[in-house]
C-alpha cells in the first residue's frame, strides 16, 4: 500500500512502525472472508481492509478520529484472525492498537460511554473491586429487561454465584511433586481469580503433579490487556510494567524457568510486552526477555509430557480455539493433543476461526455483535453433541457458558481431572462424568 506520511509524523517511532504495517497491505481482501465482524454486517469497513483504509487516512492526515473512524475501529475485536489469513504478514494487532490509542486520545466519545469504557477500565483489573461489582451485578439480573442494552449484557455475562476468594491467589510458592523439573511463575490475573478460581487451582495441581515448583510472584496482577482493547495505553504499561518488574525479581532471586499463563488472552499480550517497551531504554531488555520466557500452560505440558492416570471417562468434547490462542500465539495443536492423551474423544467445532464474541470487554460494549456471533459459536458447538466444552481462556468460557447448557470448563480442568486431579466443578454436579457408568448424548461411554 502507498502512504503519504509527513518526515514529522515519521520521526516518531510508534508512527513509522504504522507506516511500515500499512505499507505491507496489498489490498488483496483475504482477510475479508475470515472477519467475523465483515461476516455479519458486510459493511467493508467492518473488515481489516477497510479498518485499514480508515486508519491509514487519520493518521496521513494527522487528524483526530472522528465518529465514523471510531465506529469500525471499535467493532473490531482484535480476534486477529485476518493475521492468520494475511499472505502478506499485515501486522494487524500493532496496527488496530495504534489506532485504539489515538481515538482515546483524540476523539470525544459521548458521556455514558466515555463513563462506562473508564468503569471497565478501572474495575475488572482489580479483584478487589471486581468482586463486589460481580455480586451487585448477580442481584439485579432480574432487572436486565429494563436496563441499557450494555449494562443488560454486563450482567447477562455474571455469573450467578461466585467462588469464594482462593488461597491460591496470593503470592506464594507451591512445590514440585517428586524430583523438580523447572520452576515457573503463574500469572494468576484478575477477572479470572473473580469468576473461576478454580482455573488457577487446576492449573497448580496440575504443573506440580508434573514435577513443576509454580510461583505466585508479589506485585504480579492483571496483564495490561483490558485497559490496553480499550486505547488506554497509559493504565496498560503500569499493570505491564508492575508484572515484568515482579517476575525480574523472582529471575534474579530464586531464577525462573518460564512465566505461565492460563488465560491465551493475557499470553497473547505478555509474549508482546518485548514490542510494548522496545522504545523504553529502562525495560526494553527486561521485557523482551519476560516475553520470551512466556508460554501457554499447553505450551508447557507439551514440553514436559503430559502423564495421565487413566481414571476420567471418555467424555465427547468439544474444543473451542480462543482467538488469542490459535491467531494471536499460533498455538492451535497442543491443546488438542493433550486432551486426546488424556483420553477424551476431541472433535473440532465447525467454523472454529471464527470469534464467540467475548475480546475481553466487547460482549458489553458491543452486545449487539457479540450476541449474534456468541449464537453462531453455540450453534456451531451443539452441532457436534457435546458432552463438555473446553476453552483455554475465561472470556470464551464466560461468553460460550451465557449461551449453552453445555458444560464449558477450562482446559486445563480436564487435563488435571485426567492426571488424578477432581472432577471439574461444572461436571461435579452430576450432570456427566460420574465415576460410574456414563450416559452421555453421544451414547453409553
């Protein structure tokens, strides 16, 4: 793609990183056919090509976003299943952020949800607040049906109970089983210790029963993605830089193997904390290095051999590849593979590059396009008969659980269950997965 960028604007780098992505479209529209976005409205400028075309034109012209700029930038859900399909290695992800963080700036979005986009913002990175949102939001569900389609949609996705605080959330280490094979932080995160603690415990029991010693580092918290989706950069580079100075400490005094992460959303932006800080002469090297050591928990069972015990019954499941996973960290194999060691009997969800919807606050600030890709998502789950649905990240889980009476668990949950570990909270209750004979709708198992 031509630009026209002024030498001014090009001195700065963020800018001349723009200019290079921009630069290597050729407009070839690829992308357009795998949008969920595009997809739904047909509108080209729902697409990357046309989101490109939009950010291409503010930024030449150095100009604030107007209206219809912010309209399709928002809408898009950074899913970034248009890198996976671009021939052309179109950095989509660097490019959409740039954009995000200029109409943050530069663009006066209307009072309500200038208010509402601050609120997620502050709220969901922190657990303390969290929590008591989540428990006034559980009360007043009743109410939905009178409320903003927003705020109904905020509270169509709380759950209707939440776990008690874990023991599992505070910094700590938890020793290896048997003779130690590495040692690794785990960054247990913020929405998830609220909604489903019991992610983290699987995760725990799991690694150690593997020969792991997991730390949880002091000063380690929400990964930046939040506020970063939402263009405020600022609020994102303090959770960042807080993580990377927690686990530097944790390197330089008892060493670390890797950094551990179990939600692929928030993997996705640590393994980008090297790109966030490259211009930081303070943290570039510190941060390069915290991204490079970052994997996947099913990156790290893949390395280290998943051993399972034999005791969980062969159940149906149907694995759902969260965006931030399979485009954002080209991880699309391992999860599968592990869960088919475990002895499930895995079967692949028909349109599985297409997003459930949930990009991290898009499910409330776009219900309308979350809500119709979420009902193509479980029409595509149920399609394959189910007996449990497993994800590796909690927004998926959040969103897909609204949708479907399905068992949605993380996968984590299934591998420790299949390890020697308990069975799953959602399945404890009797719906499936007892010790004893099975009836599932795929037949007796």
């Amino acid at each position: 793609m031509q630009t026209f960028f002024s030498l001014q604007a090009l001195a700065d780098p963020e800018m001349a990183e723009t200019e290079k992505i921009l630069r290597a479209c050729v407009h070839c529209g690829f992308c357009s056919a795998t949008c969920p976005t595009y997809l739904l409205t047909g509108d080209e400028l729902d697409g990357p090509r046309g989101r490109i075309y939009l950010i291409k034109e503010m930024f030449e012209k150095e100009r604030p976003a107007d209206a219809r700029t912010a309209l399709h930038i928002d809408r898009c859900l950074s899913c970034l299943s248009c890198m996976t399909t671009c021939p052309s290695g179109v950095h989509f992800m660097h490019l959409v952020d740039h954009a995000r963080a200029h109409i943050e700036k530069t663009y006066a979005r209307p009072v309500r949800e200038r208010a509402m986009r601050a609120a997620l913002a502050f709220i969901l990175p922190r657990p303390s607040l969290a929590r008591p949102l989540f428990h006034v939001a559980a009360a007043i569900r009743p109410l939905a049906r009178w409320l903003p389609r927003r705020v109904a949609a905020a509270l169509a996705l709380a759950p209707p109970r939440l776990p008690p605080v874990s023991s599992v959330d505070t910094p700590q280490v938890f020793a290896a089983q048997g003779a130690r094979k590495m040692r690794v932080a785990l960054l247990n995160g913020c929405v998830q210790t609220v909604v489903d603690a019991s992610i983290n415990e699987a995760t725990i029991r799991l690694l150690t029963r593997h020969g792991v010693e997991v730390v949880v580092a002091k000063g380690a918290g929400c990964c930046g993605a939040l506020p970063h989706h939402l263009g405020k950069v600022d609020e994102s580079l303090r959770y960042a830089r807080a993580n990377i100075d927690a686990w530097t400490r944790e390197i330089d005094s008892g060493g670390l193997d890797h950094i551990v992460v179990n939600a692929s959303g928030c993997g996705t932006s640590v393994k980008d904390y090297g790109h966030m800080f490259r211009n930081d002469p303070a943290l570039a090297d510190k941060a390069a290095r915290i991204s490079a050591m970052t994997k996947d928990v099913t990156e790290l069972m893949t390395e280290i051999g998943f051993a399972p015990s034999g005791d969980a019954p062969k159940l149906r499941v149907a694995y759902h590849s969260a965006c931030s996973l399979q485009h954002g960290q080209k991880i699309s194999q391992e999860p599968v593979a592990l869960l088919t060691a475990a002895g499930f009997d895995v079967v692949p969800v028909p349109e599985g590059h297409i997003c459930c919807g949930s990009a991290g606050t898009y499910n409330v600030l776009q219900p309308k396009l979350a809500g119709e890709l979420r009902s193509r998502k479980v029409a595509n789950i149920e399609s394959v008969a189910p007996d449990i649905v497993a994800a590796g990240n909690i927004g998926c889980i959040v969103q897909i659980r609204s949708g479907t009476p399905v068992p949605v668990v993380h996968t984590v949950e299934l591998l420790d269950w299949a390890s020697g570990g308990p069975k799953p909270g959602a399945l404890a209750r009797g719906e499936i997965g007892s010790a004893d004979r099975v009836e599932s709708r795929s037949g007796v198992l």
